[in-house]
C-alpha cells in the first residue's frame, strides 16, 4: 500500500474556522484513503503563519519522526514559514508543498512581506514538487522564485453535487460566504449596497467573525450609518446541512475579495445552479469559468471598485432578463464542475511521481 504523511495546521477540522483550505486538505486526506493511499496525518499546533517558538518545535518533532525516504505533503501555511526546519529534512524525504495561498502578497517595499517571500522561497525550491488549487497561483509562484515549471503542479479544488437552488422573482436574496476580513471585501460590498437602497435586496454573510473583531465592527457600524442595518445579517460560519440551506435560499453570490487563489465558493453556488458576481481578481475568474459555450455565468468587476460592484448588483436587480439568462449559463457551468476525485487525481500522481 502506498504510504503518504501529511501535515496539516491545527483548526484543520474546526467547524467555526471553515476556510477553503481547510476544506481542501481534509478532502484530500479523504479521497486518498479510497484511492488506496495509506494516510498518517500530523497536525501541528500554533496560529500558522505565525506560530510560537514552541509550535516550531513540535513541528520540527514531528517531521523529525517521519521515516526516510517517506513522501510528505505539508500545508503550505506551514511550510512556507518554516525553512529552517524543512529545508534540512529535504534531502531524506520526498516534500510536496501544497500552497493554498502565497505567503508575503504585500508590496515590494514592504520589508515583513518580502522576508516572507524569501522563507517561503527556500521551502518551494527545496520540495520534491509544489501543488497549488489554480493556474493563477502557479504562474505567481514561478514568477516569484526559481522553481522548474514541471515541478509546480495545479490541482483545482472539486465540488460535491448538489440541488438547484429554486430562485426569487426579483433576485433578491444576496449571498456572500467568506470570513469577515479585510480581504475579503465586505467594506466595498457594503458601500456598494449602500448606493441601493432604493431595491428589493437583503445580504446574508455567511463566515467567521472572530478573526478580526475589529474589522466585523466597523462594518456593522458602517452599514448603520449607511441606513442598511437591518437589511445586511452577519451569521457568523455555517457548514454542513445549515449552509445548504442558506445556499437554497439565495438568487446570487455576492464576493468583492481584495484577493483570491482560487474561490471555492464560487463552485459550491454554481453546483447549486446560482450566478456570481464578484471581483476579477487572482484565481477567482478560474473558478468561475465559462459554460461550454464560452460565455460567463455571473459579472465579474475590478477589484477595490465598489462603484463597479455596485452597477453589476443593479443590473441584477433591475433585469429580469439578465438574471434569467446568468442562471441558464450557470446551470451549464453546473455540467461542467469536477468532484474532488477528479483533484485528488492529479495529486496522486503528482505524489507517485516523487515517491
């Protein structure tokens, strides 16, 4: 039986810390097990990327263990913070980097973020082979350190099957699923809005609000004052059988994420048969993609633009027609979406490879 270890961020499996990449690597644990892959998972405690001495250490006890020769796959909110732990481990055992998100986005004068870039830089070149969920991060990753392009690997995250979300008459029913950070937008989302009060519209936000409770606040206090208080819900992370059916109730997903590797929520409200609209950034229009016919199935708009977010959610609003014609696209796209077999796939023979 073929043998892979794999080392994850603690949290992995917390309810209330749902996040794409989460959802990525416990699939991936999963679909290996009915591929026949034999699976030790190892997962590491400490606030990664930023973990406390003590959390390096058990990381480093924890690699330390693995047996030579071994193939590893490590989060890549691990990985790429811990050089000097897995760099030296390289040359005794096969190391597949899974980089969910590249570590150090910040400009190039920004001295914390290109010291990231640096460390992160070290692991990427040391690994075996590097997984990333889009073509997007893959060609960011290239451009950014010396890695062999046969190296670098792309395996888009899958989706489960699920029903069609019925629809409203007017379209109303706004859906945005991401935790409530400053990446993700809700600020732009909420000044877009914020210029409609005039149509039949109310916001679900589904995601995590403790991660920065600040920034949740702001944004309440926000769409007080903007007199859209009442009309905008913040329900904090739901999973399972509870975000289905908010899924089931929403006409259209809504997203104006300041940056994005892949988006996995798009798929999940495609699956459903539900439009987007959302901000053309970094791996997002990939998750989107294009029905067989090649047009889209949603309005994808500039980032840090809330006046460009705001004409794509009135045009919604105000055309019936649009919105029929968006949701017969996305109920093609809908055909088009792969399973998480389908992920796992590639990165099976990305690890039989390097084994």
């Amino acid at each position: 039986m073929s043998v892979v270890h794999v080392v994850v961020p603690e949290g992995v499996d917390d309810p209330a810390r749902p996040s794409g990449g989460n959802v990525y690597d416990q699939r991936l644990c999963r679909e290996l097990v009915a591929r026949g892959w034999s699976v030790h998972q190892h997962v590491v405690t400490g606030p990664w990327p930023q973990p406390a001495p003590a959390d390096r250490a058990a990381l480093g006890e924890a690699v330390a263990d693995i047996p030579d020769g071994a193939v590893v796959i490590v989060d890549g909110l691990v990985a790429s913070t811990a050089p000097e732990l897995l760099v030296p481990e390289a040359t005794r055992l096969r190391l597949v980097v899974l980089v969910h998100m590249p570590l150090g986005l910040g400009p190039a004068g920004d001295e914390e973020a290109a010291a990231a870039r640096t460390r992160e830089g070290a692991v990427l070149s040391a690994a075996a082979a590097v997984v990333t969920p889009s073509e997007w991060t893959r060609q960011r990753l290239l451009e950014r350190h010396s890695l062999r392009p046969s190296r670098v690997h792309v395996a888009e995250p899958g989706v489960d099957p699920a029903g069609v979300a019925a629809g409203t008459s007017d379209g109303g029913g706004l859906l945005c699923v991401a935790a409530v950070v400053p990446d993700k937008g809700h600020d732009l989302l909420l000044a877009a809005l914020a210029t409609l009060r005039d149509r039949p519209w109310c916001c679900t936000c589904v995601g995590s609000l403790d991660r920065d409770p600040g920034f949740v606040d702001r944004l309440r206090r926000q769409a007080r004052g903007d007199g859209i208080g009442d009309r905008v819900r913040f329900t904090g992370p739901r999973t399972g059988q509870a975000l289905d059916t908010t899924y089931a109730d929403a006409d259209v997903l809504v997203l104006a994420s300041r940056s994005e590797t892949y988006g996995m929520v798009a798929t999940e409200a495609l699956a459903r048969g539900l439009p987007v609209i959302g901000t053309a950034v970094g791996g997002f229009p990939e998750a989107v993609g294009r029905a067989p016919d090649g047009s889209g199935p949603g309005l994808l708009v500039p980032p840090d633009d809330s006046e460009a977010l705001a004409d794509a959610v009135a045009c919604w609003l105000g055309d019936a027609e649009l919105r029929r014609d968006l949701r017969i696209v996305a109920a093609r796209r809908r055909g088009t979406l792969t399973g998480w077999s389908a992920t796992v796939e590639k990165i099976s023979r990305v690890l039989t490879e390097v084994r």
